[in-house]
C-alpha cells in the first residue's frame, strides 16, 4: 500500500465520519489522542468489503482464466 500524508489520512477520516462510517473519540491528554471507531454503518459496509474479498478470493481461477483468453484474443 503506498505510503500517506498525515493530511490525506486526516481527511479520508473526516469524510468517513461525515458520512457516518466512523465515530471519533478525542482524549483529553497532552498531546490529544484521537481514536476512530466504526459505526454500525462502517461495520455494514466492512462485512461487505470482506464478502467481496471473498467472492474474489474464491474466483481468482476463474479471472486469470480471463484474462488469459481476453490477453490471446487482443493480440
């Protein structure tokens, strides 16, 4: 995974917020410690993300297969 600026990560964390994916608890330490969590959103999206991963996982023989046959006809 490429690296990311503190900023870019400040920010996709404040949209998910927004958007109500995530909850975000702030310490009062010195310095603050800010911690995220996920809503029961985020977690709906998250069994959804793992479903597809797992869909991908289980048909990764039938995408190389695929690919093969598109990579042969666009020769």
């Amino acid at each position: 995974m490429p690296a990311i600026t503190q900023k870019s990560l400040t920010d996709i964390l404040r949209k998910l917020e927004r958007k109500g994916m995530l909850n975000r608890y702030i310490s009062p330490t010195i310095p603050p410690q800010v911690e995220y969590k996920l809503t029961p959103l985020g977690l709906e999206l998250l069994q959804f993300c793992e479903t597809m991963n797992t869909w991908a996982k289980e048909r990764e023989t039938d995408m190389q297969r695929a690919r093969r046959s598109y990579a042969r006809r666009s020769r």
